[in-house]
C-alpha cells in the first residue's frame, strides 16, 4: 500500500522514536495505522538521526521470516531493518536502556559482493563468505509491544542489539536449511527451531531482501552482515535473565540483562 501520512507526520513519529531509543522511555502507537510504506519513510528518518550516535550501518536484519514470530505479533510479510555499528555486541552481559527486549536466535551471512535482483539462493551462497551464528535482541520503543506491520516497520523492524560469539563457518561447510538451535533461559530449554523455519532457509531470506531493497532503490553491499531471522518463537529477556542460544554447528551466544 501506498504512503498514507504527510511529510509532517513521518516527521513527528520519527522524532518520538528516536527520543524512546535514546532514552529507553517507549511511546504511545501511533493514532493511524501506518501503512509499510509509511514504515520505511519513517526508518529512514529516525535512522538519519540515529547513525550520528549509533555510528553508521554494517548490514541489514530481516525480521518476521518465520510463521512462528508473524503469527505472534499479527503481521503478515517479511521486513527489514539496519544494523548500526553501535549496536553489534560480543557475546555477554547487555548494556541497559532496553525496553522490553525479547531474544531470537539467528543465522547471519557475511557477503564478499554485492548483490542485486535477480537472484536466487544459489547466487546468495556463492557471495556469502561466513555464516554467523547471532543472537538478536529485539525491542519496541512503542509501549507494550503494541505494533503492527507498519508501525514494526517504523521501529526498524524492532532492532536492538546483535550479539555475536560461537564460530563462524563458510556456508559450503554446513547445510543452512537443517542448522538446528536450542535456546535456554536461565538454564531452562524454551525454544527450539531450525534454518528452515525462515522463509525454507536464510539464503532465500537474503534474496527476498535484494528484491525489497531493489523496490526503493537500494542494494546489498560487500561486507554486509544479514540476519535473517528468528530461528524460534521470541523468547523473553527479563532484568537478570541469562539466555544461551545453542547452534548445532556454530556453538552458542549467551546473552545476559542486568537486574
């Protein structure tokens, strides 16, 4: 769908957004549902603001891959967002401002090309020179994760932090699509989930991500680092919780909020 709100307005949202990530105080949502047009123009503007304190982008993360986290948070589509250099973290303890962040294990491609349309998971492959295992955080800056599809999108499909640790692996030395992950909070196993569940495997999420990228002009650079999504349902980051997203191949990502 087309834009539905005036320069004005994405103006307006923007600014609030961007007070909320700064200051881990969330807003109201919107009055009007936005439309995923209106999403991205608002992105756009809350992340100009943002790169001068967050630093500049280093990648892309796709968000609602999986049937599991669209059924959960009602939209229907895939979307991206930015990865900002001040928001990739090693493996440990997170620092603070968070709202109220939710865990999803991940498998991120490094690229070695750019990469535009048209092409397949056979050409993604072939450009990726590392897979790697991630945890993202998620978080809304709108209150109590009142979102929807244009709105996420607004809230640069609800990134937060990208944690990084476990090992990297060339993507000819292991099978994507069958990548398993076991995540435990707090010791307890939560979740489980598999490369396929996004999209039947990471690389068609990054070809997915050219095509939309494409549509507004853009495309995917050498060295660009793609999540590309929750291999699980969210699981939830609660002030002194410890969460180890465990990799069949790659190792684990602990990740830890503060009390």
């Amino acid at each position: 769908m087309p834009r539905t709100i005036d320069a004005s307005a994405v103006a307006d949202l923007a600014d609030r957004l961007y007070e909320a990530n700064r200051t881990g105080e969330p807003i109201d949502p919107p009055e009007q549902p936005l439309t995923v047009a209106d999403g991205y123009a608002v992105q756009r503007a809350v992340l100009d603001r943002r790169e001068d304190a967050a630093g500049p982008p280093v990648g892309y993360k796709v968000g609602f891959t999986s049937a599991a986290i669209r059924d959960e948070l009602g939209v229907d589509e895939p979307a991206y967002g930015r990865v900002l250099d001040g928001t990739v973290r090693t493996e440990g303890r997170l620092d603070d401002g968070l709202i109220e962040p939710k865990v999803e294990p991940e498998l991120a491609l490094r690229l070695g090309e750019p990469l535009e349309p048209p092409v397949d998971a056979v050409d993604v492959l072939a450009a990726t020179t590392a897979v790697v295992p991630v945890v993202e955080v998620v978080d809304s800056r709108i209150r109590d994760w009142t979102v929807e599809a244009g709105s996420a999108v607004a809230d640069n499909a609800l990134a937060a932090r990208v944690v990084h640790g476990g090992r990297t692996a060339a993507p000819t030395d292991l099978d994507l699509e069958l990548e398993a992950v076991a995540v435990r909070r707090n010791g307890e196993r939560v979740a489980t989930g598999v490369g396929a569940d996004v999209l039947d495997g990471p690389a068609r999420v990054v070809a997915w991500l050219v095509e939309a990228l494409a549509d507004r002009g853009k495309r995917l650079a050498a060295g660009d680092l793609v999540s590309t999504g929750s291999l699980t349902s969210l699981v939830s980051l609660d002030p002194g919780d410890t969460v180890e997203a465990r990799f069949a191949s790659l190792g684990s990502v602990t990740v830890s909020r503060p009390e």
